[in-house]
C-alpha cells in the first residue's frame, strides 16, 4: 500500500460502555434533619423542597428509621434529605 492509502481502522467489536479509567464523583454529603413536635414529612418537604408533596421522597429514604407510618415521626429521629 501507498502512504495515505492505508485501510481504516476497524472499530467493529468495539463495546460502548462505562469508562474504567474516568475518576469517580465525589460521594455528595448527605443532608439530614432533626425532627422537632409539631413536624410532618410534608412540612418539612415544604420547608426544604418548596412542595410539600415531596413528602414521599423523604419517607422512602428513611422507611427504617420512621417504621410502616409515615405519619408517625417522632422528636429527636435524623432523617436523610434526598436530593430534590
């Protein structure tokens, strides 16, 4: 072959994917909450989210700490903010 006449490279089996070589992120800091009386997951959603239908959010991220009832939070229980 001629310079300049070479073949293209073959590309075929070539995977997409995850690079393995790409640093990882940083883990984000958790954001938590200290329930205080009077608090509800919705009140706090819309203290911190802006929507109190955002509620959901907080309970599925703390269903071990809060129980079976999201409507039963009590004092002092630190609870996990997910992101928005």
């Amino acid at each position: 072959m001629t310079p300049g006449n070479d073949p293209l490279p073959d590309f075929s089996d070539v995977e997409g994917g995850a690079s393995s070589t790409a640093p990882k992120p940083a883990p984000a800091e958790a954001r938590t909450y200290t329930v205080v009386k009077g608090d509800s997951l919705s009140k706090i959603a819309k203290s911190l989210y802006g929507n109190a239908v955002k509620w959901k959010a907080i309970y599925e991220a703390n269903k071990a700490t809060i129980g079976g009832n999201p409507d039963l939070i009590k004092p002092g229980q630190v609870l996990t903010i997910p992101e928005a």
